[in-house]
C-alpha cells in the first residue's frame, strides 16, 4: 500500500467532523480569541456554502461539525449570491488575491466575460471544499493573533484531522455530542448549555441559527419531514440525549477517581474521564452500508483499511455505529 491520501475533495453531501491543536499543545486560545475564532468561522462557513451543524473552541485546540452538499455550495450560486459570501467574509475589505472589494467585484462579474468569468471560477473553486475550508479557517485566525498579540510564527500544530459523518444517522448525532461535550469532558463547565464557545451554549443563549442546526440535525436522524414534528420538540429531544451522555460522565469520573494513582486522583480531581464509544475517531462514522460503500471507492478517496463497530445508547435503545479508519492510496 502507498502512502496515506490527503483529505479528499468531496462530491457528494456529506457531515464532516474536523478538528485542530495548538503547536505544542499550549493554552493560547483565550476568550477574546474564542470571540474571534467563532466570528470567522461562522463568515468562512457563509463564504463556503457549508453549515456549521456544532463546534467546541477549546485552549488548546478546537472541534467542528459541518454539514456540506458540494454541488450546492459551488454550482448553484449566483453573481448576486457571490457577491453576498464575499461580503461575508472581507466585509468592506479587498480580497488579496482577486484585488477587489464587494462592490468591484459586483462590477466585475457584468463586465467582461473572460475576466467575470475567471473570477467566478477562482471563488466557486474555494466553496464546498473541506481542505481549503480548514486552510482559510486556520490561516484567517493566524493573522489575527499575530497581528493582535505582536507575535510571529505558526499557531497550529498539525494540518487537521477530519472524520466523515453520514447524514441522517445515528452517528451523526453522537458525533454532535461528542463535539458538545468537549468542555464538560475537560471540566471547564457541568453542562454545555453554561459554555459560550459551543453550538449547544450558543443555543442555549437564543442564538436562532445554532438552534435551527440541532432541529435540523433531530429531523435528519428521524428521517422526518420539516412540518412532522415542532422545531423546539426537535431541541429538546437532542438536548436530552445530552444530558443522558452528561449523567454517564459524571458516572465515568466517579468510577475513575476510585481507581488508585487514577489520573483524576493524580490532578486532583481536575482531568474528565476518558473518551466513550461515541467518540468515534476515523476515516468514516455511519451506517453499516455507507460505511461499506466509502470503504469499496477507491479513487478519490483512496481506501479504508479498517472497520470497527462500537455501540451507544441512543434513545434509550443500544445502537451500533461502524467506523472505518486509515486512508490510504492503492
């Protein structure tokens, strides 16, 4: 087998679960720069064409749940609506590569077709991709520390590690708790509904948008239409789910504690327990047969090399999640 594949570039909808950590793994992210970070992510994912399902924004490193349907992100757009996801994100400012602002570029897409034309394709051309999503994502929140903090140098530690999600199952609401539950799992907070930096906080403090991602997550994993079933119904049965997963931590960290020379016991009771079966971790999270059907690609996606299957109470009932793991080019 040759060498692992780079983050394929998708062609088909999909849930992506990313994540990134701080060089070193060093405490850089403080509150200001959580603001910051949450203010870019929400322009890069509007600029995009992506929808931001959940996110967790940590010290040392951060979570993502985003939900992707390529063909929409690049191929249905307008000139109107370029010129609104490019508002998003540079505002009143020029794009250092096109050279333009908002209003030249409106101008731009009337005028000549060669040049309107080359325009359009370099903007489409950073819409729907998980790779260059990631790249401006971290690059954009670089400058700003840098230029904030008067420093220098690189800020992440790694490229970013991703996780494909199937729409519409199980997984994808384990992995939305997952990402949810970063800050209770690190002991920064009891609940997520008490942590600003996350979608569930965002939520809980009436922020319209990330409440709408946890109805329409509810929807997909019922496989139910929009008027089937009250938007705050949705909510509340997520929220639910959550505070079944919160009490089997609190469980977990009691349990873990007893052990002797236990991490917590060894910090003081300040480290969460470990990591659960839902914290799935791989190349694809789903059901058995989407998960089967990414493992025989091949192509654009090189091949997994391993399929597990770990179990969660979803519901109430034991569900089974397969994963696949190990990307890797033939």
């Amino acid at each position: 087998m040759g060498k692992y594949t780079k983050r394929p570039c998708l062609d088909q909808e999909v849930c992506v679960h990313v994540m990134s950590r701080v060089v070193q793994k060093r405490f850089l992210i403080d509150e200001e720069g959580m603001v910051e970070m949450r203010r870019i992510l929400r322009t890069q994912a509007r600029f995009a064409g992506m929808e931001v399902i959940t996110f967790c924004f940590l010290k040392n490193h951060f979570h993502i749940l985003l939900h992707l349907d390529p063909a929409t992100a690049r191929k249905e757009v307008s000139d109107e609506e370029l010129v609104r996801r490019f508002r998003a994100l540079y505002g009143g400012k020029r794009s250092p590569s096109l050279g333009v602002d908002a209003e030249s570029l409106a101008v731009v897409l009337r005028g000549d077709s060669g040049r309107a034309e080359s325009v359009r394709g370099q903007l489409k051309a950073r819409m729907g991709d998980v790779s260059v999503f990631m790249r401006e994502f971290k690059t954009r929140f670089t400058f700003w520390y840098n230029e904030h903090y008067q420093t220098v140098g690189t800020f992440w530690a790694e490229r970013f590690r991703s996780v494909l999600v199937e729409p519409g199952s199980l997984a994808l609401r384990a992995v939305a708790a997952y990402v949810d539950l970063n800050a209770v799992r690190a002991g920064l907070a009891d609940t997520p509904l008490n942590y600003r930096f996350c979608g569930l906080g965002e939520a809980a403090g009436g922020q319209s948008r990330a409440r709408a991602a946890y109805e329409w997550l509810v929807r997909q994993r019922d496989r139910r239409g929009q008027e089937d079933r009250n938007p705050r119904d949705c909510y509340e049965r997520y929220l639910a789910f959550v505070n079944r997963l919160i009490a089997r931590l609190a469980r977990e960290h009691e349990a873990l504690k007893e052990r002797p020379g236990s991490p917590v016991e060894r910090q003081g009771g300040q480290e969460a327990a470990a990591p659960h079966a839902y914290s799935v971790k791989g190349g694809a999270v789903g059901s058995a047969g989407w998960v089967d059907r990414l493992r025989a690609t091949g192509g654009i996606f090189g091949f997994l090399q391993r399929k597990t299957t770990r179990s969660v109470v979803i519901d109430g009932a034991d569900t089974d999640i397969h994963a696949a793991r190990g990307w890797r080019s033939s």
